[in-house]
C-alpha cells in the first residue's frame, strides 16, 4: 500500500467517525428502541377525541382519572388541560358488565363511585344512539331514564367510546 492509498483510507476513517458521532450526539442509537416485546404504548385520551376516526376499531391502553360515573357499567375519563389541572372533553367509558359497590375503599378492585386513577384497556369505537342504548342495556325513552339522565345521554347522537376489556386503579 503506498502513502496516497493509506492518507485516503485515514481520510475516509476519520469521516466514518466523525458521521458516526455527529449520528449518536443528534439523539440516534446504535441499539434499536426496543425493551422486551410486550411494551405498550399509553393512548391520550386527548387523542382519541382529537381523531377518534384514526383510533377507531383499535384496541388501545389509556391511563386518567375517572371524572364522572354515568351508568352502573360506564363512566367517563377526563382529558388532561385546563389552566388550573381541570380536566377538559371527557371520554366515554363502557364496561361489559355492571361494576359493583366496592366492600372497602382501600381495595385494589375498582368500582361505582370511585373516582381514581385508572389504567384501561379496550376498543374505541364510534357509536350512534341506539348502539349506546344497548351497551348500556339502558331505554333513554323511559320514564325513569328521562327523569334522572343527568348526562343527557338521550341527546347522544354519534360520537367516540371506549369499549372496556379491563381496568384497574393505579
């Protein structure tokens, strides 16, 4: 090897470095972002009502604070913003089955009138009047409903919700 051929392969290492470094210093790895296959990604919830068509039929994991209980099977979850820690447009919760009184608050199980810290996992979907009546099992038409819907859920007509698989306090 003569002297030019070696100052070109110094020339070209040197480079290789220098790229490399500039690569690694900018936020780059050289090991993929990768922990162990079962890490999931936390949805916002401000994302699922910013674009529910994008998260639509997605099975998702969402963690928030339940802000409001609905229905002996659903609540909300609020968003997070407001200028003081309030939380902002609230997502509909649906679960499969009734939840019950909890025996003692202390106790890791969920239930009605809590309002804790959750992490949730489930389906969004996008649902009309008549689908949310019947995952709710609830007649929006009757007496009684009419009377005590504080949510006004008879005037629901389409929007996004979180059909639940599983929940528990965090």
């Amino acid at each position: 090897m003569n002297s030019r051929s070696l100052v070109i392969v110094v020339i070209l290492a040197f480079f290789i470095v220098l790229i490399g470094w500039a690569f690694l210093s900018l936020g780059g790895s050289s090991k993929p972002n990768v922990t162990s296959g079962t890490t999931k990604t936390l949805i916002d919830v401000a994302d699922i009502l910013g674009d529910p068509i994008v998260y639509n039929g997605l099975n998702v994991e969402v963690e928030s604070q339940v802000s409001e209980w609905v229905t002996k099977k659903s609540f909300k979850v609020s968003t997070p913003g407001g200028a003081f820690g309030g939380g902002g447009q609230p997502l509909f919760v649906i679960g499969k089955n009734q939840f019950s009184i909890p025996a003692d608050s202390s106790s890791s199980e969920f239930g009605i009138g809590e309002k804790v810290r959750v992490h949730l996992k489930g389906r969004v979907a996008i649902i009309n009047k008549d689908q949310l009546q019947k995952y709710l099992g609830e007649n929006f038409d009757s007496d009684i409903f009419k009377a005590f819907d504080g949510n006004h859920l008879d005037g629901w007509t389409l929007g996004p919700v979180l059909l639940l698989d599983s929940v528990r306090k965090i």
